[in-house]
C-alpha cells in the first residue's frame, strides 16, 4: 500500500510541475498555410512595372504581413489558386507548402529552414500580368519557435537549438526536430504547417510547451 501510496504522490507532484511549467512557458501556435514570398524582380513579372504589396492584415511577427494579393501556383502535376503572398518582399521568392500539397503539385520538396533554398524544386507561379517560372525554390518549412533573447533566456535554450514540443489538448503529441530562432526582431511564437497543425488537432493561438529531458 505504501509504494502505491509513494508512487501516486510521485506522479501527482510531476503533473503539478508540468502544469506550472506549462503556465509559465506556454509559447502561442501559429499555423502556416501555404503561401509565397516574393522577390521585388518577380513581382513586377507577376503585377507589372513599379508594382508593390498592398497590406491585407499584419501577421505577429513585427513587419511581416498578409498582403491583399494572391498567385495561382502550378506543379506538373496540379496547381493551386488564391495562394496568398506575405510581405515584405524578399531577397529571392520562395513558396512554402505542405507534404499534403506536394502530392497534389507532383514535386518533392525538402524539409528546409526558410531562405535555404538551394537544390529545392521549382514551380511555375501564376499572377495577373505574368508567369515566374521558379528553377528552385519550394520548401516545407522546417518547424521552428521564434523568441526574444530574453525569452530564450528564460526557457533555457539558444538560437539554432533543436528541441521537443509537447503539445495538450484532444490529440496530444510531441514535436521533435523543432528549430529555435532567437531574435530581438521576434515576437513569441511556433510556426506549424496545416499537415502538422490538423495531426494534434492544433489551431492559431493554441498554446504548447518545450519538452524538458
């Protein structure tokens, strides 16, 4: 009776602790779906001479933003219409899409960080004054946390670590393989695909928690 005794309040002080871990260092969920980043080059093929993004609602991280416009993007084997495009523009365009929508676009994307792009598949983007055909460019994000330096500080990692998330709710799971970005240009958040998103049953502003070993 004692060890049954001993081992209950053993399990019940480790759920107490997740519980106050959770509180204290829940990180808000943010979940992508597919879109394209622009060069200012290929937006002009895209829009026409001069063209520039037109803000439809401001994303959390500061000076990222959905825009109003929107591209049709063609794989060989299917395509996508209304793919939204976030701002700002960018060094070099990049598409991110999920494993679900590369069956349907018929190419194999990697799974990369963001701006990694070298080696990648490319697409045909579709806009209303033109084609950019990409020679590379399409990713699967890799899933990532944004911090503050003094929120990394504060959950005990670094930026370029790779952590496990332990995500509640209805389909509880875990995340391994998770990159952390630290930046004082960032705001707290963990970006998702839909694929990932829809496996535990997660939506924008759920909450989850680094996995402490």
């Amino acid at each position: 009776m004692m060890v049954n005794e001993e081992l209950l309040k053993l399990v019940t002080q480790r759920v107490m602790e997740k519980i106050q871990n959770y509180h204290s260092f829940r990180i808000p969920v943010g979940v992508s779906n597919r879109h394209f980043h622009v060069s200012q080059e290929d937006l002009e093929i895209l829009f026409g001479k001069g063209y520039e993004l037109t803000k439809k609602s401001d994303l959390k991280q500061p000076g990222q933003y959905a825009c109003n416009e929107t591209v049709t993007i063609r794989g060989p084997k299917g395509e996508f219409d209304r793919v939204r495009i976030l701002g700002p523009v960018r060094k070099q365009s990049q598409v991110e899409i999920s494993k679900t929508d590369s069956f349907r676009l018929g190419i194999k994307p990697p799974i990369r960080e963001s701006g990694c792009l070298s080696g990648t598949p490319g697409l045909e983007v579709i806009g209303p004054k033109g084609t950019v055909v990409l020679s590379q460019g399409a990713i699967i994000a890799l899933r990532h946390i944004h911090m503050m330096p003094s929120q990394a500080l504060a959950l005990g990692v670094k930026d370029k670590d790779i952590v496990e998330v332990e995500t509640f709710g209805e389909r509880h799971g875990i995340f391994g393989d998770v990159l952390v970005r630290v930046s004082d240009q960032f705001s707290l958040e963990m970006h998702i695909d839909v694929d990932e998103a829809n496996a535990c049953a997660l939506n924008n502003n759920d909450y989850v928690m680094i996995r402490r070993q």
